[in-house]
C-alpha cells in the first residue's frame, strides 16, 4: 500500500510538471522556439557548462568542510560522489537524492546518517538565507518593474485572508491545543518513553542530527567556508547570466536581469518536483517577460540552460553513482573477512 502511495504522488508531481510544461507552451508558436533553440550560440552554453561543473565541485568541498567539523574526517571524492549521485537521483524522485546521498556517505565512508542529514539542513539554511537576500536586491534595484506584480499579488491575498480570518483563527487555536497537548503527554510519559527502545534510537538520531546541525560553528577554515559558498553562488549567477549571450533576445539584457533570473530560477528549482521540470521553465519564463522578451524567446532559454544542466548532472551523477556502488561494494567485503578472522578463534577454543 506505501509503495502504491509512493507510486501516485510522484506520478502526480511528474503530471504537474508536465501540467506547468504546457502551461508555459500553450497558445505559442513551436516552431519558433524551435528556431531560437536551433539557432542559439552553444559556444556560450558550453561556458556554462564547465561552469556548473566548477560549482559542484566548490559545493562538495563545503559540504566536506562541514562534515569534517564533526570529526567525521572523509575523503573529498567520497562526499563528492555522494552529492553527485543524491542531484542524480533528483532528476527522478524529488528530494529522494537528500536521503540517498546521506546514504551513499555512510556505506564509502562510514558518516552516520544523521550527520549527513545534519549537515545538508545547515546546508540548506544557508542556501535559503542567501537565496531571500538575492530576491531582496532585485526588488529593490528593480522596484519599478516588480513592485506592481507583488503589491497586487500581497492586496489579493490579504483580501483572501481577510475573508477567512476566523476560519484561520479557528485553526490556529486548535493547531497550538494539539500542540499543547502533545508536549503535555511527552512530559507526563518521559520516564516510560526512555525505557522504549525505539524512542531510544530516535532520541539519540535527533541529538546527532542536532549536533550536526550546529557543528558549522566548528569549521577550522571559516574563511574558506565563506568562499566557497560565494564561488557556488557566484557560479550559478554566471551560468544565467553568460546564458543570455547564446540567444539575441537576451544577449542585451543587463547583470540586474541576470540576477532576477537567477533567483526566480533557483525558486523554481527549489520545488519538489523532478528536476525542477516545469517549475523552473515557467518561473525564468515570466522573469523574462517583465525584461521584454517574448514567451517563446523565454521558453527556449528556460529549456536550453535547463537541459544542458540536466544532461550535465546524468554524466557527472552516472559516474558518481557508478564509483559509489563499486565503492561500497569494496567496503562491504572488506568488513565481512575481518569479522570472520574475529569468530575463528572462539571456535577453535
């Protein structure tokens, strides 16, 4: 019955995907998509490329730099390959790729889950803080053009709210009694939770998630930190931006531009739909828009700067994933002859 249920929701986030897709197509002309896509200049998709190629690299040496401040000392290529193969597995099953590469760390390298999961949420965190400071500066430094959208937008939903303020009200009250409630019984029950085995292990996993979590503090190079993390982003910028020369509706618009695409982009990518499909298309699409440049004009750079990167990840994720598996196959039969010389002794006493 889960698998079944597994099964359904990503069919229906795989059909909302392709929902948004032809939302974004609808009532344009193909063939002329077709022709700016034809006609683009790769020369500068290529540049992107071995752009995205670079930050992946600068974002696993972050990652590995995080992992390390947990005393959890691992090789660079393994969390590498493990970061590879989780973006790979992405493109398949949202968010399954948090889960695996955390995963794949702990059979190449032994890292506990909890601390690849601890790690990717501070991870994360950074990303969104970073990410709502950029969609900060583009709507101040591009307040005409996005201030009428997102003012009418926060009128239609405060009015939406207004409407149904004791509806919500009502809901509120009854979300904190649970809560409440909850915290009261966990209290009450403390002492026979603890001699729970179950509720041992998920006690310990959440302290070393925790722990984790917490553990950037401990980063020997916070300099070096900080310069990955603006080398990743930087790199991302330059992808989208670099990308506009490859296509003569947008090889004119400005660094700004670039910026809003690259924040609305990365809104879109952020989704829990496969790879973003869909999401990211319409989200740059509309970006575009505001800057001048017709729907089909937008579509094609959408689909070129996402397929190129998508194509990107399967080489670099199927590799990953390949030494991964081989990997971790070695570690698995290098801890099964140790055990064995272990019990020998015990029977021939």
């Amino acid at each position: 019955m889960k698998q079944l249920l597994n099964v359904l929701k990503y069919t229906l986030l795989l059909s909302f995907s392709g929902l948004l897709m032809w939302y974004a197509v609808r009532g344009q002309d193909l063939s002329r998509i077709g022709q700016y896509m034809r006609e683009a200049n790769y020369f500068w998709m290529g540049i992107t490329v071995v752009l995205s190629a670079l930050g992946y690299f600068s974002r696993a040496y972050r990652w590995k730099m995080q992992i390390d401040a947990t005393g959890h000392r691992t090789p660079y290529w393994d969390v590498y390959h493990a970061m590879m193969t989780g973006y790979l597995a992405n493109l398949a099953l949202p968010r399954l790729g948090e889960v695996l590469r955390c995963s794949v760390l702990r059979r190449t390298s032994g890292v506990p889950v909890e601390v690849g999961v601890g790690t990717m949420i501070t991870e994360r965190i950074i990303d969104v803080l970073i990410l709502l400071s950029l969609l900060g500066a583009v709507l101040l430094l591009q307040f005409d053009k996005f201030w009428s959208f997102i003012s009418g937008l926060l009128s239609d939903k405060y009015a939406s709210f207004a409407r149904n303020e004791t509806t919500l009200l009502a809901i509120a009250l009854i979300g904190l009694a649970l809560l409440v409630l909850t915290l009261f019984l966990l209290f009450r029950n403390l002492e026979r939770l603890r001699q729970n085995a179950l509720f041992n292990k998920a006690f310990l996993f959440a302290r070393g998630l925790l722990s984790a979590i917490f553990s950037i503090r401990k980063i020997e190079n916070k300099g070096l930190f900080l310069l990955h993390t603006v080398a990743t982003w930087g790199i991302y910028y330059l992808m989208d931006y670099l990308a506009f020369f490859a296509f003569p509706e947008t090889q004119n618009l400005g660094v700004v531009a670039g910026l809003a695409v690259l924040t609305f982009g990365a809104f879109g990518m952020a989704t829990p739909v496969q790879g973003g499909i869909g999401v990211f298309h319409v989200m740059v699409q509309a970006t575009l828009l505001v800057y001048g440049v017709s729907k089909e004009a937008g579509i094609a750079y959408a689909l070129v700067v996402h397929g190129s990167q998508t194509l990107l990840v399967v080489l670099m994720g199927g590799i990953s994933f390949v030494v991964s598996m081989i990997k971790s196959g070695r570690v698995s039969r290098a801890v099964v002859p140790a055990s064995v010389t272990v019990a020998t002794p015990a029977h021939v006493d």
